[in-house]
C-alpha cells in the first residue's frame, strides 16, 4: 500500500513577474532542489545551463562597469561629506576665534601716529618727523608707478577679489605643503593692512582666522583706492620709513610724488623683505628685486617693454646707511624743542622754521672741503657752523661733519671752551665802566694769585691801546681788563648778551675757560651786529595743524637792548681791526667789512672764529670729539678759512653794507640826548649814564687812573670824526679827553 503510494503534487514558488527584472532577482532552480527527479527535472538541466551561462556572462559585464563608475561615485561622496565636515570645521573656527574678538562695532581703523613736518624758510621739506617718518598721500598725489608697482607684485587681482584671494591662499597652502614649512601666507593686500592696522605679526591660525574676518570687514566698509592708500601710507619699507612718502625721501631724498619707474618697482620691491632688500643695506639685492616687479608690471600691462629699458638704464639708487644732510640736524633741534611749545604730539603738525637750505647747503659743503683737505694732516676729525641773522633766526645749522656718521649735534648741545673768542665780553665791560679803545695799558708779565697769563708767541710790547691788544689777543691785557671790570660782572654782561651756560667767576674767564655752546655764543655776538639788541637764538618761527590752526608764533621783533650803541660801536671798530691787521687776517672777505674774534683753547684742543657783516653772525668750531690735540690749529687758521669761505658764499649777490657803528657818529644810548655843556656835566655823569631802564646798571671799576683813559690812542683812525658821513640823528657819546682836547 505504502509502496504504491502516489506523492502528492508539489507546487514551486515562482518569483517571475516579467521580463524586465534585475539579474539579481531571486531565482531557484531545479538543480538547487532537493528530492528533484525524475524525467521533468533531468530534461530541464540543459536549458538551465544555457540560462545559467547567459545571465553569469551579464553579470560579469555588469561587475567590471558598475566598479569604475562606483570608484568614481565614491571619490565624489567622500569629496562631498569630506567637504562638508571641513567647512563645518572651518566654520566652528571662525566661530570660535571670532568670538574671542571684540565687536564689529566697535571696530575702528587706528588713528595714523601723528607726522610733523618741518618747512624751510623757503617752504620746502627739511625733514618729516615721528613713528611714521612722513606725511599720508592720496593716490592722486603719488607717483601713479607705486600703486602699480605695488599691485602687480603683491597682488594682482586685488580690485577683483573680495578681501581674501582663495586662489592666492591655495597656491600659498600648496606651497607651504611641499616645502614643509610657511613661506607663503597667500595674503592680499587688504589682508596685510589689516594686520598692520590690528594685529601682531605672528604666525598663527588664530591671527589668520582673525586677519581674514578684518579684511573682509574692510572690503565691506571702504573703496579699493581708499584701501590700497592706507596700506601705502603705512607700510614698512625698511630703515625707520613708514609709508611711500618716507620710504621715497629716505632712499630717493625726494617726495613719492616725483618717483619715477625704477624707484617706484624698487619701493614695491622691498615689501617683501624691507630689511634684507634695502637699497642702503644691499643695493645689489634691492636692484634684482626691482627688476622683478617691472617684469610683473609688463605683463599685467601697465608698462611697456620700452618703459621697462628706460628704469633699467637708470644709474642704480645709492642710499646711505642712515639719513644724510646737515639739515637734520636742526630737525632734530626741532623735535627736541616742540614738546615744551605744543606739549604732547597728538595730531599732524606743520612747522615753519627759520632755516636758509641754500646757506644751510653751503655751510655743509665748506665744513665738508675743510676737513677733506686739512683734517687728516692736522688731526682734525669734526667741525660745527651756526648762522643767524640781527633777530636770533638761525639760518644755518651743521652739527658735525656727516649726519650719517654721527647725530650728535656739536653746535647746540656740545660744550667747550671758547678760548679768546669770550674777550670781547671782557671788553664790552671794560667798555661799559668808560674804558675806550684808546685806553693803554702795559703788555708785560702779570700775576693775579697764583696764576701767571701769558701770550701766545709768548712775547711782550708795553704799552698798547686796548683796541691793539684786542686784534692781537694778548692774553696779559685781557687778564688786567677782567681785575679792574671784576669777573662776575663780566659774567653778567654775558648772560645779558646771550650766553646760557654757568660760567666760574674767577679771572681766568677772561681766555674763555668756561665752557658754553657754539650756538650761545654766536647768538651773544649778534648784539654787536644788531647795534645792541638781544638776539634770543631760535630755528622755529611757527607751528600749526594740517588744518592750519595757529598752535605757535614768535616773530621776535620786540627784542630786548642788551647794549648800548655807544659800547657797540667801540667794540666794533676794534673787532673789525682784528680781521684786517690782528689775528683774524684770514678772515677777510672781499668788498665786505667784517668784524670777528678768534679763540684757541689749551693744547690746541679747541679753535674757533665768530665773526659777523652786517647780515649775519657765524661761529665756526674745529676740533675732535675726544678732545684730543690738534696739531697747532688756531681759530685765525682753518676756523676763520672755513668762515672766509662760508660767508663768502654766504654774500653772494648782495649789496655791502659798512657793520654797525664803524662809520660817520657814533651813536648814544639815548637818542636826541643834550651834549654836555660843562666839564662838570662829564664828569658828573649827567650825559649818557642813564641806562637803568635798558639794562643792568654797568658796573664801575675800582681804583682806575682816568689818566690812563685820555691817552692818546696808537691808531687815531678807530674812531671817526663826528661830522664825517651821514649822520643818524644820535648824539656821539663824549668823553672828557674830547671836552678838554676841543674833540
């Protein structure tokens, strides 16, 4: 029963729905069954094969097609999601470091550090001045070369970007990648600005983060011109210039108005390194560099092949080591000065000054050739010049031979002995207690304490006028002058005069063993010139805004009389002798009358002549900053040389004119003072004693012999006749000798 037994019909799944199903569809075929027999099952084998065979070829097919294209479709979705997390990443940063920052409202670009420009007497440029080193320009007042210098080297698609370059950052990320280190930061211009405007100058992510966001800002709130100005008006250039302005005067010695093509391709040039590539450290380097932006510039088409011959044919920029020129000298008197005038510097300022550039060139050229040509063979290192006019306006100021070489001003803030050139203060107080030029004394051995004067060539000739021993500089009579004026009354005359400096009242002061500065001292011989009034020195006439606010202004046309006219004409006519037959021979100037004293110190340590026309005063010093000896240099050899040569230049095209009280009346103190009548009016001191109101009263010596006041004088021709030349309106002062004599 079992065995005939007939299996039910078993019934198959069957998953086919069409032929247009995937060939991964799930199929099962009979082979794959279990108990499948019998003669359906075995006929349908091969056909299954055959199946089998086709749909294994497709699938194969389909495997090698389906890997490339899923290679390449993976590629893009990490890409995509690697993408997206970095910008997510990024995000966060920025995020993160922006947050640490203060307030975009806040911000502000920072106040420029204020410049102060210093202004000849002419107008032009001597020296700008503060953190900077020069004014701001608009883009319009530059030379139109920088700005394109500028572009085509640091960046080229700066009016087409936004802030940030992503190609520039890409090509720097690149770069940084290969060479293992940071050699590029891929920042725009903008970007720079912002990290010179805000930021320190490390190197790290934050500040990156930081600096980005700030350009970005800047894009935002400000034109690309007004950008591109305040990044080439604050920029570092190397060698202390802040901005194309600085960096142009200090390398060029002009304005960046005026740059040309090659100076310009060499400022942009140095934005890369401004140390390295200085054109004053290494010029060759600055010169290569150079030549790089003009490629550049050429092929950002705003220059042509021609142009770029012309810059190249240019002799190459020789840039001193530091700034060059006796002008800045006085800029630096000037900083040195403002603060006590304006106080603290807080905004741009304008300062007029008082200085000739053409007198100030001049006075920089002789003491220059001096030293060239003596100062080796006479062991002389250093000179000083001061010049000013009959107010005290100093028209020219060197401080030492090279400004490059030494900023030390030896004429302002240097101290020496000025030697005999401090005599006539010694003579105007003899002057001043009645003493003429005619006044004879003996030129013979004297001893004041334990000290024994002697004269130079160490010889003595008796009896001499005053004026006598004036031009020849005898030590003794000066000595005798200073016992019988008292030394501290000679200080007084001099600190009336102009000398600032503390003098030892001891009767040695009569060879000028107090130290005092060249400009003190030259200024305290103004008064000479001037016909007795103070000549307060002083190199700035005003100072102003940018706005053109008036901050300061002294005109000194008020001065003070310090002397009266009658002792400067008597000091006058015997400094006058001392250039035409005493010590200052050296000095005389062709078709000028000149008046001057020489001053040698101990040891030839120090030498010096001041001297003055009618137009100007000038000092002259030579010697070493070491205070070593000369080799016999006296101030009637290379300093009154140097003075000759200077003020010669100096008169150049003017019309001569006679000093002060050498010619026709001598005039008084008072002007339309009544003439004594009586000899007893002269003696009484009615005429001409008067003088409480003008100055300190003069003082009186003691034991004078009025004998000795009415000699005769060795050269009557000192002193002119009254009623010779024009006359001036002044009553000439008398003396007793002229009432008793019928002078």
């Amino acid at each position: 029963m079992v065995g005939k037994r007939t299996s039910p019909q078993r019934i198959e799944p069957s998953f086919e729905g069409g032929r247009g199903r995937d060939d991964g569809d799930l199929r099962v075929e009979a082979e794959d069954r279990f108990g499948g027999g019998g003669k359906a099952s075995g006929k349908s084998r091969p056909a299954a094969k055959k199946a089998r065979s086709k749909k294994s070829s497709g699938r194969g097919g389909s495997r090698g097609g389906g890997g490339l294209t899923g290679l390449i479709r993976s590629m893009v979705y990490w890409c995509v999601v690697l993408g997206i997390w970095g910008a997510i990443g990024v995000g966060g940063l920025v995020l993160y470091y922006g947050a640490r920052m203060p307030s975009a409202t806040s911000w502000a670009i920072p106040e420029r550090p204020p410049n102060v420009k210093i202004l000849a007497v002419s107008g032009d440029i001597i020296a700008n001045r503060g953190a900077t080193g020069g004014e701001a320009l608009s883009l319009e007042n530059m030379s139109p070369y920088i700005p394109q210098a500028v572009i085509a080297i640091e960046d080229r698609r700066f009016y087409s970007h936004f802030g940030v370059d992503p190609l520039g950052l890409a090509r720097a990320m690149l770069t940084n990648i290969t060479t293992g280190r940071m050699v590029q930061g891929g920042s725009t211009l903008t970007q720079q600005l912002a990290k010179n405007l805000f930021l320190s100058p490390e190197r790290t992510l934050e500040r990156k983060v930081q600096e980005v966001l700030l350009a970005v800002w800047l894009e935002q709130k400000y034109t690309k011109d007004q950008i591109l100005a305040m990044y080439l008006n604050r920029v570092f250039f190397g060698s202390n210039a802040y901005g194309v302005e600085a960096a142009s005067r200090r390398y060029f010695n002009k304005s960046a108005r005026d740059v040309n093509l090659g100076e310009a391709a060499m400022l942009a040039g140095l934005l890369k390194a401004p140390s390295r590539l200085s054109p004053a450290r290494d010029p060759k380097a600055a010169e290569e560099r150079a030549q790089l932006v003009l490629g550049a510039m050429r092929e950002e088409g705003f220059i042509t092949e021609a142009e770029i011959k012309t810059a190249m044919s240019q002799a190459p920029t020789k840039a001193k080591s530091f700034w060059s020129g006796a002008q800045y000298y006085v800029a630096d008197m000037v900083m040195d000065q403002l603060p006590g005038m304006v106080g603290e510097i807080s905004q741009d300022l304008i300062v007029d000054t008082t200085l000739d550039l053409d007198l100030e060139k001049k006075a920089e050229e002789t003491l220059a050739a001096s030293l060239d040509e003596s100062g080796e063979k006479l062991n002389v290192s250093q000179a000083a010049l001061v010049s000013i006019d009959g107010t005290g306006a100093i028209r020219a100021l060197v401080g030492g031979r090279d400004y490059a070489d030494s900023q030390f001003d030896r004429a302002v803030k240097a101290r020496r002995q000025p030697g005999s050139a401090f005599k006539p203060f010694v003579y105007a107080a003899a002057m001043e207690i009645g003493r003429t030029p005619m006044s004879i004394r003996t030129d013979a051995p004297v001893r004041i304490g334990n000290w024994t004067p002697q004269n130079y060539d160490e010889k003595y000739r008796g009896e001499v006028s005053l004026s006598t021993a004036l031009a020849n500089s005898l030590n003794t009579i000066a000595a005798q002058l200073v016992m019988e004026v008292g030394p501290q009354n000679v200080i007084k005359l001099a600190h009336r005069l102009g000398i600032e400096s503390e003098m030892q009242s001891n009767a040695s002061i009569a060879l000028g063993t107090s130290e005092v500065s060249l400009v003190e001292l030259t200024s305290a011989y103004a008064p000479f010139m001037n016909g007795g009034f103070k000549a307060t020195p002083h190199v700035i006439k005003r100072i102003s805004t940018a706005g053109g606010t008036v901050l300061y202004e002294n005109t000194y046309d008020n001065p003070p009389r310090v002397l009266d006219p009658a002792v400067v004409s008597e000091m006058n006519q015997m400094m006058v002798g001392v250039i035409e037959h005493g010590t200052g021979k050296a000095a005389r100037l062709k078709g000028w009358q000149a008046a001057g004293k020489s001053g040698t110190t101990q040891s030839f340590r120090d030498a010096l002549f001041v001297g003055f026309t009618s137009n100007l005063t000038t000092g002259v010093w030579f010697g070493n900053d070491d205070g070593k000896s000369m080799k016999k240099v006296t101030g009637g050899g290379l300093p009154a040389k140097a003075w000759r040569d200077y003020m010669t230049a100096a008169h150049e095209g003017l019309s001569p004119s006679p000093v002060f009280g050498t010619t026709a009346v001598q005039p008084t103190f008072e002007d339309n003072q009544p003439a004594p009548e009586t000899i007893g009016d002269a003696i009484s001191g009615t005429f001409g004693n008067d003088r409480t109101d003008e100055f300190p009263q003069a003082p009186v010596a003691d034991g004078e012999a009025a004998g000795q006041d009415m000699a005769q004088p060795a050269n009557p021709g000192l002193l002119p006749p009254a009623d010779v030349g024009e006359t001036t309106g002044a009553t000439r002062r008398t003396t007793l000798f002229d009432i008793l004599t019928g002078g």
